[in-house]
C-alpha cells in the first residue's frame, strides 16, 4: 500500500472527483479526513470506506470560512493523526457567459471557492507538514489553467491562479521537506459538468461541451485517483511546483520524463519568451 501510513484530507470529497480520490487513497492505507459542506454524501462515504476495511471520518466545513477551516484541521489531527496529504479538490463553477451578463456575486464565488479555499486548507495545515518537514499537497486545475476561456472567465481566473499559488507555495516551501503540486483531471463528467450542460447559460455560452462529451472526450475519475496516490508516495516530488495531468496518463510518467519536464522548465504558468523573472521583492 503506498499510503500506508499516512492521514489524507480531501475537500470536496462528497462526490465526483473527490469521492474518488478519497476511496483511492484510503485503499491503499492512508487514514481519510473528507471535508464538504453536504454531511450526507461524506456520511455515506465515510461509511463505505470503513465497510470495505478502510479508516475515514467526516468534517462538515465551508472551506471560505477561515475560521471553521483551521477548527477542522485541529480535529482532524486529534481524531486521526497530523496530516501528510492534502488534496484541494472542492471547487465551483457557476459563472457562465460574458462577464457583463454573469452575476457578480456569482463569478466571486467561484473566485472565493477554488482560490480562498484552497489557500484556506494551505494555510491551515502547512505550519504542521513544515514543522515535522514533510508532508505534501495537490491542488487541483482545469479548464482555462494555461488558454482562454472566455465564458468561464471566473473558474479559468481562478485554476490559472492557483496553478500560480501553486508554484509560490512549492518554491517557499521547498526545503521544508513539504512538497506542493498541481494537478488537471481532465474533463470528467460530474455535477458540475453536467450544470454546464443543462443550465441555460451552459447551453448557451458553452456549446461545444455536449460535443465533447459526444467525441468521447470523458475522462475517468479513477485517472486522477490513481495520480493522486502516486504524487502522495512521493514519487514524483522532483516536479513539486509543476502541474501534473491525469488524462495524459502522467501516473506513469518515466524517470526520463521528468528529467525532460525539469530540465526544460515545462508544466509550469510561464510567459513564452520572456525571461524568467528575478524573485520579486516586494516593490
């Protein structure tokens, strides 16, 4: 078991990709800690993992509440152990069309949910993982990470920045023996996909997912579980600060890939053909 050992959290981990991150990686031996907002899914959840021999606990949390965030990584460390591996997989997307059309205390959720959340659970768990110095930490990307998407401006602003906090934490970090990755599902069919295409402004703004998911363009959970459990073996601590993608297969990425991946600078939020900047001092 390559997680044996180890606490996990995971936000999010009601459903979809969450859901199956945490059965992942409770299967192969880490001790579970699922956050959401909805008691009833991480209930049943937490209930199946123990059924099939695995150890979890659930954590009812709004992850934008600074607050009730830190209070849960405290129990979480009472209930099951000080934390190891840290996924930030809860995310929101509700802000569909031009950004004069959408409402804007919608498109700041989903600012708020995927940026404020996420450095949430950072700052919450990273005083401990760089104290003990270890531990290690995945946020999750997507769409609009590295292109354009104009009719998801708010979701790409905000996985475009986390793949920036992404690198800012790793580089801080990196010889506190903590490790800080980011990693892209792919486009897996979840309740959020399946908004885009039934709500009004999904068939609206976005057409082009129905075809996607028509061409087959489906990606497994299962693809990022298993991706999940590898960055959290350590096994791929050589690309921490760098984005890791599950629909390309990067769970079997060679030793010789990485090599290709560091020694050319890839998977990282760069601007193509400028020089790399001198750290910023504060001016």
């Amino acid at each position: 078991m390559k997680l044996r050992g180890q606490v996990a959290v995971v936000t999010g981990a009601g459903r979809g990709i969450g859901r199956a991150i945490a059965e992942e990686q409770a299967r192969e031996g880490a001790k579970v800690a699922l956050l959401a907002r909805t008691a009833s899914e991480i209930g049943s959840l937490a209930e199946a993992i123990a059924g099939a021999g695995g150890i979890a606990r659930a954590y009812v949390v709004d992850i934008v509440d600074w607050a009730a965030v830190d209070a849960v990584f405290q129990a979480i460390e009472r209930d099951l152990g000080p934390a190891s591996l840290l996924t930030n997989n809860a995310g929101s997307f509700g802000a569909i069309g031009p950004i004069w059309e959408v409402d804007p205390e919608t498109w700041w959720r989903d600012i708020e949910v995927n940026v404020r959340g996420t450095f949430n659970c950072c700052r919450a768990i990273l005083p401990k993982m760089l104290a003990r110095r270890a531990g290690r930490i995945i946020n999750l990307t997507g769409g609009g990470t590295a292109t354009s998407f104009p009719n998801g401006s708010g979701y790409a602003t905000s996985k475009a920045g986390l793949l920036r906090l992404t690198e800012c934490i790793a580089d801080q970090v990196r010889d506190g023996g903590v490790g800080v990755f980011a990693m892209d599902p792919g486009l897996v069919r979840t309740a959020m996909t399946q908004y885009q295409l039934d709500s009004q402004a999904g068939r609206t703004h976005l057409p082009n997912m129905p075809q996607l998911f028509e061409r087959g363009v489906n990606v497994p959970p299962a693809l990022a579980a298993r991706l999940s459990v590898e960055i959290g073996s350590g096994r791929f601590d050589r690309l921490a600060g760098r984005m890791l993608m599950a629909a390309r297969g990067d769970q079997d990425l060679t030793d010789a890939d990485i090599d290709t991946i560091v020694r050319n600078d890839l998977r990282s939020l760069r601007v193509n053909g400028m020089p790399p900047e001198r750290p910023a001092t504060g001016r």
